[in-house]
C-alpha cells in the first residue's frame, strides 16, 4: 500500500478485500459470506464508489455486534411464479440477500425471457452498480432499484424526510465497447458520497444539499442539518417516491415513516427493499445483434460534435470502467482518515491492520 498525498492511500485489492473479510468473520460472519461481502465492498472502492466501499466496514461491524444485523441468516423465497420471486433477507447482509435475488433473476429470465426478484428484511448493499452489472456476464440486462437506508430527501415543497435517495442502476451489454451501466441516486448526489467528503476533509459543492431554510449547506459535517435535493426538482421527488413503490412498498420492505436511519440506529433492523430486473437477450432475437447495435450507438454518442472547451463526451459507466482498470494496477484510493479508523477497528477487534 503506497501513499500518495496527505489525503489518500492506495491499497491493493487483495489486501483490502482479506482485512475487510477478516474483520467480518472476527465478528460472526461465516468465512465464505465474509468473502463474498468484502469481494463486493472492495469491487466498490476499486471501481470509485468510496461512498459504499471500505468507509462502510466501522458502521456494519458496530450494527452486527449491536444485533442490527444477523450474521447468519436464512435467506429463502417467499413468493414465487416462473418470472417473479420476493427473497426474505432475514436481516443478512445486504450484499448476501441482493446477490441471492440476482441469481434467482437470471435463471428465472433464461427461462422465462424477463424476471422481477425483489427483497425484504435486506440491508443496506452498497452501489447499486455492483447488482445491475452481474446480469452481464449472461449476455442480460440488469435494472436495480433500491430503498435508501435513510431518509435524506423531503417530498417537493415540504419539510419532513420521508424519502432516501432510491438509487436506480442499469447495466446493458455491449460487444466491443464497455457495457453502458448507470448507477444514479434519485437525488442529486447519494449520502455516501456526502460521508465521503466528510472523511477526506472537502466541502461539497452547492446544489447537493439545503438547510431548513433553503440555504445553499456545503459542509458535509453539517449534514444534519438539511436534506439532499432531488434531481430535476419536482421530477427527482417524483421518481424517489415510486423507486420507493417499487423496490420497497410491493415487497413489504420499508418506506417512508418505516425506513431506519442506520447511521443512528445499530440495533432496529431496516427491513430493506431491493429489486432486481432482468432481461435476456436471447429472448428478444439474441445478444448478437443487440450488442453490435449498441457499440454503433456507444461510437455515436462518443464521436458526436462537442462543445466548445469539452474533451470527450463519455457514455455511462465509462469512467467507472477506466477507474476500475486503471486502480487494478494502481490498488484501491483510500482517504488517510478512513486508513486511520481501519487501524483502530483492527486494534478493537484484534486482527492484523491493512497492509502497508
């Protein structure tokens, strides 16, 4: 792990993805759930997603030792028909019971063409990316939502945070070009990039957040203080609320009044809803042809006329995927705080510190 500035850390994947999976065995985690967890979260720091990666390890250690979270849960199929399923999560980790409803999905969706596996009694999983991209590996599509683990965002004109950031993720295949993959909050920045800034001592630009007087709030430590705006005004709103329908309320998972703030509360479970979409291509004529059509339209859009002083017009999941490559040589960038409270959560639970 070589340091680079006063700031960051670059740690390499290997060594990160073993320290964050002992950390989580030390703490009740059966050996390959640990793994197949801190594979996820370090995936989440190597593509650029510091708000869902390794900064997340302190909160999920201290909800399993306060019992807000099960480690051993038993995560089955509720409801089921031949394109649909609902995955109760037992309270497991989150990124245990999204894993299992994607599986389901994609051998639903080469069945039947189209699948819909939604969860309940889930936690919080990281970026939404992580789960709209695992579709692709079976030349499919991948649609995420999510229910947010916090609410951060009040209905458009009011006061009262009864709406979290609902992320929406898609991954779509493509041949010779990287996959086109969004991964959007429904606000205009997610709260873990707020919780980011904060560790890394930065300000966060205006127009992510306001106060409860409407005034510009730029620092992430205040972030108690106001609430996250919603992309598009009115429209962001109203896209939270049915990611929300959708991905919390239709499998009986939490929304509104009933979401847990889990950066306050260790010990209530959250009853977390997500929902996974899966599409196969070879039920629409195959991926063949498909995935030509998108490298023609991915060269397009990226060889298109630009404006003045724009260097590159990028699609979605572009950069992600540069990052991602770029940081397999490079390792994992940390912010020198969040280095400093993994050693201390090393010392507490008495496990060998990140290797340097």
């Amino acid at each position: 792990m070589a340091t680079t500035d006063s700031k960051t850390i670059w740690a390499r994947a290997e060594s990160l993805r073993h320290f964050i999976a002992t950390a989580l065995v030390r703490v009740g985690l059966p050996d390959t759930d640990a793994d197949r967890v801190a594979t996820l979260m370090t995936e989440a720091d190597m593509q650029g997603s510091d708000g869902h990666g390794a900064i997340r390890l302190p909160q999920y250690v201290q909800r399993i030792e306060a019992g807000g979270i099960n480690v051993r849960p038993e995560i089955r199929v509720v409801h089921e028909r031949a394109a649909m399923a609902v995955v109760d999560g037992d309270n497991g980790m989150g990124h245990l019971v999204v894993s299992r409803a994607v599986e389901i999905a994609i051998a639903k969706a080469r069945d039947a063409g189209v699948a819909w596996v939604g969860t309940r009694n889930s936690n919080h999983a990281g970026p939404a990316s992580l789960y709209a991209r695992m579709p692709l590996a079976h030349d499919m599509i991948g649609l995420y939502f999510a229910v947010g683990n916090a609410n951060h965002l009040p209905p458009w004109g009011g006061m009262e945070m009864l709406l979290s950031t609902n992320p929406i993720a898609a991954g779509i295949p493509a041949g010779d070009e990287p996959p086109v993959v969004l991964d959007m909050a429904t606000t205009v920045a997610a709260y873990g990039k707020v919780k980011a800034k904060a560790k890394r001592g930065e300000q966060m630009p205006e127009g992510w957040m306001i106060d409860r007087q409407g005034r510009p709030l730029t620092d992430p430590t205040r972030a108690s203080e106001g609430f996250l705006l919603p992309i598009g005004g009115h429209k962001g709103y109203g896209l939270a609320l049915i990611v929300g329908l959708l991905a919390g309320t239709l499998q009986g998972a939490a929304m509104g009044r009933d979401v847990v703030d889990f950066n306050v509360d260790s010990k209530t479970p959250t009853n977390t809803g997500q929902a996974i979409l899966v599409i196969d291509l070879a039920a629409f004529g195959g991926a063949g042809p498909f995935k030509g059509a998108v490298d023609t339209l991915v060269r397009d859009i990226r060889e298109s006329e630009r404006l003045p002083g724009v260097e590159r017009i990028w699609l979605p999941g572009e950069q992600s995927h540069t990052r991602r490559a770029a940081n397999a040589e490079s390792g994992a960038p940390l912010a020198a705080a969040l280095v400093d409270d993994l050693d201390r959560l090393a010392t507490r639970l008495g496990i060998e510190k990140l290797e340097r």
